[in-house]
C-alpha cells in the first residue's frame, strides 16, 4: 500500500455524497424575494502561511522533478533505444491487463456488495458493512503470501487479480455505501411513482448519481495497482514498479531507473485524467447536507439467501483464508521453535515499527497543516493549486518517490541518505492527502463563524484556539494521524528503498523471511500487521455511518 | 449619548465596495432595525459593527468609544458587543449551559457551565425556555429553541449593545413570532441596546422603535415606524414598505386631483404633475354614489382576517392596482358596485 490510499479515499467518499440534498428552499423567504448569498469569505492569506504552503507543495512535486530531471540526463538516443525495447512493450501490456481485469472486477464487487448491504434488507447489514471492509486490515502482500504457501501455482496474471480484487474493492465499497446512505428517498420514490420498477429506478435515478463515487473507488484502485509491489513480486506478475526495483537491486542505474519510472508516472497522469473524464461534471455538495429520508430497504426475498453466500464467499475469500492460513503458519511456527527466541525479536520490531508510524504520522500532520488551513480559511485558486500539487504527486508510486529522494540526497545532501529522516520524509510525502483531507475536515467541523462568535464574546485568539477550534477539529485530525501511521506500519516499497541499515519493520522482516520461503518464520510479523490494521477498519467504517 | 455611531463609513470586500458612507446612531436602550433586501449588506454592517470587517472609511464608535476610524481599532473581543448571527452558531461540542457561560469569566476553580449556574438558570428563563435544557446538546434542540440559546449567549457578558442577525428567519410563521416576542422581552429586561437586522416590514415594525432602511450601502430613510410608514420620503421607500398605489395627478396647495377626486395631500407637494401614494386601507367602501367616485369590485381575494377587493372605476378611467383591504366579514361580492371614499391625506412625491 504505497499510495495514499485513504486520503483520497475519503476525498472520494466526500466526492460520493455529490448527488446529496440540495440545500433547503427558504421557505419563510416572500416568492419576490431572492435568497440570501452566502460566500466564504475570502481574505487573502498571510504571507508566512502561504509561504509555508507553497514550501510544503514544492516538496511533494520534488520527486517527480527529480526523476524527470534524471532520465533527460543521458543522451536522448540511448534513452529512446531503452524505451523501445520489447521489454517495455511487455512490461506494458502486462500493468495493462491487470488493469483491465481488476478495476471492472473491483467496480462489481464493491457496487454490488454496497448496494446490497445499504438499500436491501440483507440480514444484519451492520455486521456486513464491516465486514466488506475488513479485507483492508489485511496488508495485499500478505494476502498473497497466503494464497502462495497454500497454492504455489497461482502464480501469475490470474493469481494477480484475484488477489488484488479481493484487497482492494474495499476502495468503491466504501465511497459508494457512504453515498448510498446520504441519497435522499425522494427521486427514486419519484421513479417508483411514475411506474418504473425498483431495479429500474436504481439504474435510472441512482446509478448515475453513483458516478463520482464509483470513478474515485476506481482511480484508488488503479492507482494502487501501478504502484503494487509485494503481491506481484510474489505472484512473479512483472509490471514497472516491480520491474524498478529488480533495476535497483541488479545494480544501481539512475538513468534506467529513472526511465521506467517516468514510464509509471505517465501512467499515473493517463489514469489521474481518466479519471476526471469519467467523473463528469458531477456537483460536490457537502456530506451530510440536512438528513432527508432513507428509502425503505428493498425486500430480497427468496434472493436473501444467495446473497448471504455472495458476500460470505467474498468475506471468506478475502479475509478467512488469508487469516487462517497466517495463523496456521504460526502454529507450525511455534512447534518448531519451542524456545520462543522469536517473540523478542517480533516486539523488538514492532517497537521500531510503531516508533517509525507515529513519526512519520506527526509529520505528515505538520505539513499538511498549512495547505489545509490556506483551503478551509482562503479558498481561492491559489489554495486549490497547492491542493492539486500535493494530490498528484501523492498518487505517485512509493517507488518513485523513494528513487527520487535517493537520487536528491545522494546528490544534495548525501548526510541524510541512510538516515531515518529520509524514509520519514518519503512517508509523508506519499500519505499527506490523508493528513490533509482529515485536517480540513477537522477544520471544516470549527468554522470562522464558530471562531467569531467566540471573539465576540470576548474570547482572544489564543482562547478561540483552545476553547473551540482545538476541541472541535481534534476528532478528525487524530483520525488522519492515526490513517496515516497505520498506512507506515505496513508500508513495503518505499522502506525497502529508504530503511537505514540496521532498521527493521515489520514489513520488511515479513519480507525477507518470505524472500528465502520460511513462511513459518513470516507468519508471526504478517499476524502482527494485520492485529494493527483492525483499527483502520473501524475508522473507516465510521466513514460510512458518520 | 448615543450607544453606537456610525459616520461615514465606507466598507466592503476586497475591491467592492458594499457600504457607500453610512450614518446611524441609535440611542443608549433604543432598539433599531435595519431593513433591507437580501445582498444590501445588511450582514457586512453588522460585521463593521462588532468589529470582523475593518471600514475603509469613516468612523464606528461604540458607548462613546471610537472602536475603528481614525487610526483607532479596537478587537472584536474588546467591545462589549453580543453578536447573534444569521445562522445561530451555537458550539457543537458544548453543551447549552456550556454555550451561554462560555462569554462569561472563567475563575481558577470554575469549571464550564457549572460555576456559571445561577447564571445560565437566569439566562434561561430570560429567554423562556425551561431550566431542563441546561444539560442538551445543541443539535438536541429545535430551530428556535437554539436561536434563543444563542440570544441567551449573546446576552449573558452583560454587553451594552446586542446586534441580531436574522435571527428569525428560519423559523416558521408561528414560533417566529413566539421568539421574536420573547426576544423582545428578554432585550427589554437586559436593557442593551439593539440593532436587529431583518427584510421583514412587519418584524421591523413591531419589534424596534426606529427603523433604517438600508438600500444599494445607505440608509434610505432613519425613522419610527408609524414614520416611515405613513411618511416615507420617496416612493420607493414607500412601496418597500408595504403595498401601495401610484396614482398621478395635478397637484395645487395641499390639493391632489386625480382620478379618484380631489384628495387631501401630504409631503413634498409642488404644482403640477406628481405620483401620489395610496395605501389600501386608506380605501373606505361605502354606498354606490356615497364616496367621491364609484367603482365595479373585479376580484376578492380572502385572507380570514381581511379580504382585499380589487376595483375597476364605472367611469372606465385605467387605474392600475387599485384595491381596498377590507376588514373583517364586510366583504363585497365581485361585480358589485361600491362607492370609494378616501381617508387621510395621500403622500405626494415629485413625478
Ligand atoms: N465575504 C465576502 N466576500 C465578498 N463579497 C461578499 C462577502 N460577504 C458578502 N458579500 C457581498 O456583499 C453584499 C452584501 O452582503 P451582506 O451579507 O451584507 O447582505 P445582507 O444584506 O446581509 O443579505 P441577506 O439578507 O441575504 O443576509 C452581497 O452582494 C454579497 O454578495
Ligand atoms: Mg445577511
């Protein structure tokens, strides 16, 4: 998981609710007269903040500098003569049938499995909404570890979308149950009213209000896909990111690297554009806006029950095998080794695992600060640029990112090469969007309005801080730290690019034991991940109800 | 002494300019509304007022004080001004006693809502509601209830100016006009001065002492409401402040000659062509041949407590929008003939 995949996640989830309520028709307004305009007021920002904002931007659009930078350096010739190569093409069409396999197989199952659990009357729909989120607690590499020590076979194009569908339709389930819970009854009781049937008026009313929430799932996924590392090197599927790093351990070539990666982040741009095509000029109203009316579930009927097998087969899939087998390797494991050396060295990494999160989770607070406060208190084109530029160089492949910041240190400042503070700095950069979204939304719960009523009742700015920003925005923005540390803690491509020597996470350790196949001695840090996921569970799931 | 004085004060966002040099003064306990369509910048006033928007221009001052203008700026927290916002804005994570002692002084030992207790409990029943809200959250309340929660929290720090923001525009008919009675009360008891802001006649009317009428950033006209009603200085402000009907005629002495007959005139009467202004109740419907002229009733239109009666005159001489409000079960029947007979003077303005 070295995309950010939950910053954007909630954007899209935010993005989900556009088809929500409008806002009320004043009803106490005379016909005549016209509503009021509400407009944020837009105060141009101080210079420190915008400065700082401008700072932390033009960090998170280094890497893709830098890697564009390198891969212009050598003679265009040889450039031209790698890129051509049939390796490439192969390269190519490999990242693209995966593509094309498993965002439509992700789109399905997530759609479908939201829809089910939040317009139906499928039995206990609470226990089925965490359920379908569940497959996020367990890291894709793991999942694939498991489905590889169980069938050695599976290996390759098929074993690739099976395992990254079931890891990651999570990404449209969520966005898509979170909308379908904010639509309003009204339009498809309309529907219903002029004779239309209720599968019909799901396709004709809510359908295409899905749109925005489906395209974003979809762009998480596929985002995810081009930087997938851990499942295809197990799967032994070769795509660019997998291909970048073979690169690097053959042999460190700049240049090369450097090429493929500009490769990937082509790909990242084509995707990114895609993306906004396929969202459509779809409106942005603000979650939550005024409750309206849920609709009555849909009566399944005697489909209750094949339903029930659906979501339990993806449930067992997904979560159950990947699940029983770490466990059953970690049984065998403390069969063989009885004397238990194991479990110092587990903590020990855990230790350091945790240490590395919560660093690189504060981090990743403190810089998107700026950028949030410069969008809620100074929206303007200035603040959205900013906004866009940390987006997009997020969605970029830890794999690139972490070139990118070997490239510049070595060449810069060759004093943090090796140093926990470049993989701290990679971290941040790459889980930002994250911080950032949870911190607006923070903010967004403390409005100026709340801030002014404050000060008129003679509250300084220090007390406005205290007394009602701090504890309106607290619940989000620990929220967004608490995303982003649990996405370090399972980080993979990046740390095994950036990791001093003498560093080990549990990522890394569940990554060398599996390297020489000792599955018994990966199980214990794979159970530990996944035991450290289960919150990312929860928080998203409140993402839904909330 | 005047609680609040505004001199020429030139205010806006960014480049636009919303306020064009406005002059107000409201008395020490006078209550003042300023009227206005939606967009006239009725909010950016207030925000000059209680300090969340700096004029480029002019003067504010509040008890005798200068709080901005003249190189003088004083912080919103500063002032001594209860602001009651257009949209309540009460604090979410708070609770309602939490939310009315949050202006007021925090001792070493206090702790939120509770030291303030008698205090809130006073705050409470200033506003009539009931002393078990105390503990509720804010999103436990209804719409007017929470828009007397905010009054309450604009009024406990004591402040010698209360600004109210609309504060009844999202209610519905009924409680609006039990909050704005309440509200009314509770001013009247605190004895602060008042500034409330609305684009409804009637609440502006019944609620404050003097009105200001807020057009395109300047006061159109300052005065009580009988005033302004029955003596507006031009036709516009006459037709803003309820219905009224623009005949024009000849005008001589305090003589007005128009269709209707010879009327007695008011305001600025010169000779010759003019608009005169008849409100509907100055309409008396008499006997056929009674009034000075006699008209056909074309339409009745019900409103339980009076009908109006739209008339067309016999003569056949065009009068648009002529109609009588007629009060109580006296209503004619369409397509009867009345006689008018015109009460008072009719206000006259240039043509
Ligand atoms: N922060 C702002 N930035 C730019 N223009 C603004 C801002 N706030 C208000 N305006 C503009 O200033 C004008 C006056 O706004 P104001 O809010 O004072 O109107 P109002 O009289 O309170 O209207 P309403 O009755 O609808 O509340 C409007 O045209 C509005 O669009
Ligand atoms: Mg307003």
């Amino acid at each position: 998981m070295s995309v950010s995949s939950s910053g954007t996640l909630r954007a899209a989830a935010a993005a989900g609710a556009a088809g929500g309520p409008g806002p009320e028709p004043d009803r106490q307004r005379a016909p005549g007269q016209r509503a009021p305009t509400r407009r944020r007021p837009r105060r141009p920002a101080s210079p420190v903040l915008a400065t700082l904002a401008t700072l932390v931007a033009a960090l998170t659009v280094l890497p893709v500098a830098v890697i564009l930078v390198r891969a212009g350096s050598g003679p265009p010739g040889e450039a031209l003569d790698y890129l051509v190569r049939p390796r490439i093409g192969e390269l190519l069409a490999h990242t693209g049938w995966l593509m094309v396999l498993t965002v439509p197989a992700t789109v399905v199952l997530g759609v479908g499995a939201a829809w089910l659990v939040e317009r139906t009357d499928l039995p206990v729909p609470g226990l089925w909404r965490t359920l379908m989120l569940a497959p996020l607690a367990v890291p894709a590499f793991v999942s694939a570890y498991a489905w590889i020590s169980v069938r050695p076979g599976l290996v390759g194009l098929g074993g690739a979308v099976l395992v990254t569908t079931l890891a990651y339709f999570p990404f449209v389930f969520l966005p898509v149950a979170a909308l379908l819970r904010t639509l309003d009854a009204g339009e498809e009781e309309i529907a219903r009213s002029l004779g239309v049937g209720p599968v019909g008026a799901f396709f004709r009313t809510v359908l295409p209000r899905l749109r925005p929430a489906v395209s974003g799932g979809a762009l998480l996924v596929a985002l995810h896909l081009l930087a997938e590392f851990g499942v295809l090197e197990m799967m032994r599927y070769q795509t660019f990111t997998t291909a970048i790093l073979q690169q690097y351990a053959v042999g460190f070539s700049d240049v090369r690297g450097s090429l493929l990666a500009t490769v990937l982040l082509v790909l990242c741009l084509l995707v990114l554009t895609v993306e906004v095509a396929a969202r459509g000029r779809a409106r942005v109203a603000r979650l939550g806006a005024g409750a309206g009316r849920r609709p009555l579930p849909l009566p399944l009927g005697r489909w209750t029950v094949p339903a029930v097998a659906a979501l339990g087969a993806v449930v067992a899939l997904a979560v159950v095998v990947p699940v029983a087998v770490v466990a059953r390797w970690l049984l065998v494991g403390t069969r063989i080794r009885v004397e238990g050396a194991g479990l110092g060295d587990l903590l020990l990494v855990t230790g350091s695992t945790v240490g590395l999160a919560v660093l690189g989770g504060l981090l990743a607070v403190a810089l998107g600060l700026p950028g949030a406060v410069l969008l809620d208190r100074h929206p303007g084109p200035f603040a959205v640029l900013v906004e866009r530029l940390t987006f997009l160089a997020s969605s970029l492949p830890g794999v690139v990112v972490a070139l990118a910041l070997i490239t510049l240190s070595i060449s810069l400042v060759p004093g943090i090469y090796q140093t926990a503070l470049l993989l701290l700095l990679a971290y941040a950069i790459l889980f930002l969007p994250r911080a950032m979204v949870a911190l607006r939304s923070g903010l967004a719960a403390a409005p100026p309005e709340l801030a002014e009523a404050a000060r008129s009742l003679g509250q300084n700015g220090a007390g406005v801080l205290g007394r009602v920003v701090l504890p309106l925005a607290a619940p989000s923005v620990l929220a967004g730290f608490v995303l982003v540390a649990l996405a370090i803690s399972t980080e993979l491509t990046a740390t095994l690019l950036l990791a001093p020597t003498g560093v080990e996470t549990l990522a890394l350790a569940f990554w060398s034991a599996t390297a020489e196949l000792d599955y018994a001695a990966a199980a214990p840090f794979a159970a530990m991940m996944i035991a450290l996921s289960v919150p990312l569970t929860v928080l998203l799931r409140r993402q839904i109800t909330s | 002494m005047s609680e609040v004085r505004l001199s020429g004060v030139r205010a806006g966002y960014g480049d636009v300019e919303i306020l064009h040099g406005v002059d107000l003064a409201v008395p020490s306990g006078g209550t003042t509304a300023v009227l206005g369509d939606s967009g006239s910048g009725k909010t950016t006033l207030l925000k000059v007022i209680s300090g969340f928007l700096r004029p480029d221009a002019g003067q504010v001052q509040v008890g005798g004080r200068t709080v901005a203008g003249d190189d003088a700026w004083v912080a919103p927290e500063r002032r001594g001004v209860g602001y009651v916002r257009q949209d309540g804005g009460l604090f979410p994570h708070l609770s309602v006693a939490g939310n009315i002692a949050f202006g007021l002084p925090r001792t070493g030992i206090a702790r939120r809502g509770r030291a303030h207790r008698d205090r809130v409990l006073e705050l409470l029943d200033l506003v009539e509601l009931p002393a078990d809200v105390a503990e509720r959250r804010p999103d436990q309340l209804s719409g007017g209830q929470q828009q007397r929660v905010a009054l309450a929290r604009a009024l406990a720090p004591r402040p010698d100016l209360v600004l109210l923001d609309e504060p009844f525009s999202s209610l519905d008919t009924a409680l609006r006009t039990a909050t704005r009675e309440a509200t009314a009360r509770a001013l009247q008891a605190s004895g602060a001065t008042t500034l409330l802001v609305t684009h409804d006649q009637g609440e502006a009317m019944s609620f404050a002492d003097e009105i200001a009428v807020l057009r395109q950033g300047a006061f159109g006209q300052i005065a009580p409401p009988r005033t302004i009603y029955g003596e507006p200085v031009d036709a516009h402000i006459a037709s803003f402040m309820g219905e009224a009907i623009p005949i024009h005629g000849l005008a001589s002495h305090n003589q007005f000659r128009c269709a209707l007959g010879n009327l007695e005139a008011a305001g600025f009467v010169t000779r010759g062509a003019v608009v005169a202004i008849l409100r509907p109740e100055q309409l008396r419907l008499v006997a056929p041949g009674e009034g000075s002229v006699d008209a056909r009733v074309s339409r009745v239109t019900y409103f339980g407590h009076d009908s109006v009666a739209d008339l067309e005159l016999v003569s056949g001489t065009p009068l648009k929008g002529l109609r009588a409000r007629v009060v109580g079960p006296e209503a004619p029947a369409v397509g009867d003939t009345v006689g008018l007979w015109v009460v008072g003077p009719v206000r006259v303005f240039p043509g």
